[in-house]
C-alpha cells in the first residue's frame, strides 16, 4: 500500500532539473516564466529540483559546448531511473546560430537520448508547458514498463 501511494505521489508531481549547457539564456527566462504566478507550472505539479538526485525530468538549454559537455553527462548519471530528458530551444538539437564553433559539440543526441524537443528560438512558455506535459506521459510509460 505505501509503496502505491508512493508511486501516485511521484506520477503526479514530476521534478525538473534544468541543465544550462551555454546558452544565450533565452529558453532558460522562458522557462523561468513559466514558474511565475502567470504561468504556474507548479499548479499541474512541476516543481524544480535543487539536485540531479530528486530529478525527474531534465531539462537542457542551449547548445552542448566543450566545457559544458562532460559537465552534462555527469549529472545525467546522477539522475535516478526512469528519467525524461527534455530539451529547450533549438540550440541543443542542432547548435543553431553557435552551430560550427570550435567549442559547440551540438547536438545532443551524439551524446544521450532525448525524449522530448521543445523547438524555438526562444521558446514560448505554453510549448514548455506543452513539452513537459508530454514528458509526463512518457515517464509514467517509462515507470508502469520498470515495475512489470
């Protein structure tokens, strides 16, 4: 029974870990704006993580620089299974405007899989909120296939 109860409390309430791998920090106020009362993501259960290790979902913004990389891929390992991984823009699927730099390592999928691509450049919020809802169903697909 407790561990039911557990398992609804974790399906309705997805923790968000938000990555920044360079961006210019326009997905990142976008994101922001969508935790701010207009917007309240929280209301549908959203609630930012302050640590890799209580995430649910990640969400990463801006293209995959060099520095950034390494940084990345570590705190993925940190992220407790099943997890969504969630991208914000444009940048991390294909570099965008920083696509060709000598320290942009874009895109994100030569490194890890992503389950959901918000696109834009900069994103609207009702996408994020779109995004992450989409993100929930695939983390509760991903969580009833663990406990068969």
């Amino acid at each position: 029974m407790i561990k039911k109860a557990i398992a609804n409390s974790m399906q309705k309430s997805p923790w968000l870990y938000h990555v920044n791998t360079g961006s210019c920090n326009g997905c990142d106020i976008e994101l922001v704006a969508c935790l701010t009362p207009r917007y309240d993501v929280e209301r549908f259960g959203f609630k930012l993580a302050g640590s890799p290790r209580h995430a649910d979902i990640v969400v990463v913004s801006g293209p995959i620089t060099s520095q950034s990389k390494e940084r990345l891929l570590r705190t993925l390992e940190q992220v407790p299974e099943p997890y969504c991984i969630v991208t914000l823009g444009s940048c991390p699927q294909s570099g965008n405007v920083f696509k060709g730099s000598y320290s942009v390592e874009a895109p994100i999928d030569k490194f890890c899989h992503v389950d959901v691509a918000i696109a834009g450049c900069t994103v609207k919020p009702e996408a994020v909120i779109a995004g992450l809802y989409k993100a929930t169903e695939i983390l509760k697909k991903k969580r009833e296939a663990m406990n068969k």
